[in-house]
C-alpha cells in the first residue's frame, strides 16, 4: 500500500486496522441455528472452555504468563493450519466491518483531536475491503454503511448542528475507493511499515520475529502491529513465530473466552491504553484472527459507561482472487 494512502485523514483517525481493510458489523440478529449447528456451536465452546482452564491456569498464574500459555497454544493451532498465499498475479482480499463512536461535531470544527475522538454521540458503522498484490496495481474501498443514535438527544443535537457529515473523510456518496500501489507498504506502529514482499518473507523465527517488528515498541504499539500483520495471509510457521515473538512483550494480559459476532467460540487478549483497553478476538482452534476491539476501563477519561465497546472491528472475509475486489458470487 502506498505512503500516500497512509497518509490519509481517513487512515490516520483509523490506524492501520483501516488500511488493512474493515470490520465485522457491530449488530445484528443472529438468526436461530438449526439443531446440528447448535450442537457443534456448544461443542466447540466446550472445546474451547477447556483450552482455556488449562491455559489460563489457576489463581497463582500471573497475567503474563497467563498470556504466554494463550499465545502458545495459538501458535500451536496456527502451525496445524493450512494457509493458501497468493500468487504472483493474484491479490489477497480482505473484508471487514467497523462501528465507533463518534462525537456529533460542526461541520466547519476541523480535526477531531485524539482525546476526543471517540464519544456518545453516534455509531458509526463503516465497510471496508482491501485488494493487494505482490506484482499488480491492488485497490482499497471504504463505505459508510450506517449512521444511528444511541439517544433522543443525540439525534436531535445533529439536525440542530444542521445534519454535518459524521464522516467528513468519505465523498458526498459516503464511499471512497482508492489505488494501491505495487508493492506498497503496510502500516504497523510508530512508523514501521512493510511491504508486501517483506510481509511474505517474514522469518519463522520468533525472537528474529520480536526483533524486527517488537523490539522498543510498548505493549500498545506491539499489539497493534501484531493486529495488522495478523489479517494477512501468513505461512504457517510464521503466524506461530508471531504468537511467540508476541508472548515475549510485557503488558499483555489473557482475558478469557470471548465471541465473534456470529457466535464462534474464541480467546480474547488485551492491553490496557489509557482510559480504555485494546483486545483482539482469536480463533483457539486456527490460530485465526476473528476482530479487535477498545473498551472503556475508566469513565472520568471517557465519559462513557464502564465496559462501553467503544469501537470494533471484524472481519467478514478473506480470499485470493484474481483482480483487485471482491470474489465473484458463483
């Protein structure tokens, strides 16, 4: 991906997780399985209870090591995993969805700052996919899907504001699509980037791992590093190294089971930021990323209800294809 698209307001209020490409929807109703799926759903959170006891451990097992057993046994089930790669033509696509939180705010009232860039006032829910290729010219697409009020008030503080944008960084058609350069480069923390070709020549190693994208980097920036590098397609040896490299960072705590969306059994590990704390949701049984999400940990930084989901993301779909969008339907 190239530094221009990095660059832009939109990536930058987003993070990486954005040039990645977006996020799984915040709600929605799940429609009632059938008896089978069912059954298999409780086997697998059976299944996936009983990793947790023995990886978690008991009361005198502290959080880091609690973490180090989580991340083990995910790069235990990332190394059993098949992982198709993209060919030389062929563009690696990856679908998410993301609702935030965001302040209601003028029109003419510039940039959000940091502090307040998240708020009460309207969730924001917004597709994205991204298409890359290690030879071809790949594109990235972001779409405003929903705009909703958590409040009477909330809603009615917007049409007094004269209805503003709550996304200015889209198009008047709430959708914007842009190019992404042959072998760009993918955004992880403090400026650290790779491109596409050095994403597919990562060392399995993990402490040639921890040194190249870990090292002098907070638990916060590690973790979102990890995060991005995670929705791409790895070989399997090396999403283990992650996991590995990633147990050697201090700071990251294992938060228990968690669920997708759609109900899937998964590990959820986190890392306080502030106010709030950052997590991501892994799939125990592939190693897989399922999403990520910010929860609020203290309401004097916030203003908002302890344990608000003030943003998540999640992925929808990934799949190798040979042009730059999404998989044709069958």
């Amino acid at each position: 991906m190239s530094e221009e698209l990095a660059n832009l307001p939109i990536v930058e209020e987003l993070g990486a997780a954005l040039v990645a490409g977006f996020r799984r929807r915040e709600a929605g109703r799940l429609r009632k399985p059938a008896l089978r799926a069912a059954a298999l759903a409780v086997a697998a959170a059976l299944g996936a209870g009983a990793v947790l006891a023995t990886e978690l451990g008991g009361a005198d097992t502290s959080p880091a090591q609690a973490a180090a057993r989580v991340l083990g046994t995910l790069a235990r089930a990332a190394e059993a995993q098949p992982v198709r790669l993209p060919g030389p033509k062929q563009f690696f696509f990856v679908e998410q969805r993301s609702t935030l939180l965001l302040p209601i705010r003028p029109s003419d009232a510039g940039a959000i700052p940091a502090h307040a860039f998240y708020g009460p006032d309207a969730r924001v829910t917004i597709d994205s996919w991204v298409a890359w290729s290690p030879t071809r010219t790949g594109a990235v697409r972001v779409v405003l899907r929903s705009v909703t009020f958590p409040t009477p008030a909330a809603r009615a503080r917007w049409v007094a504001l004269g209805k503003p944008p709550l996304y200015p960084t889209l198009s008047h058609s709430g959708r914007v699509q842009h190019v992404a350069a042959v072998g760009g480069r993918i955004p992880l923390a403090r400026s650290r980037s790779l491109s596409v070709a050095q994403l597919l020549a990562l060392p399995a190693d993990p402490g040639r791992l921890y040194r190249k994208l870990f090292l002098g980097l907070p638990a916060v920036a590690a973790f979102d590093a990890a995060t991005a590098l995670n929705l791409y397609p790895l070989r399997p040896p090396v999403r283990a190294a992650l996991y590995r490299a990633l147990a050697r960072v201090r700071g990251i705590a294992a938060l228990g089971a968690a669920r997708s969306p759609s109900g899937r059994a998964a590990i959820a590990l986190g890392v306080p930021d502030g106010g709030v704390e950052d997590e991501i949701i892994l799939d125990p049984q592939s190693g897989a990323l399922l999403g990520s999400r910010t929860v609020v940990l203290s309401t004097r930084s916030s203003g908002l209800v302890l344990g608000t989901v003030r943003s998540q993301t999640f992925v929808v779909a990934r799949a190798i294809t040979n042009r730059p969008a999404p998989p044709r339907s069958p």
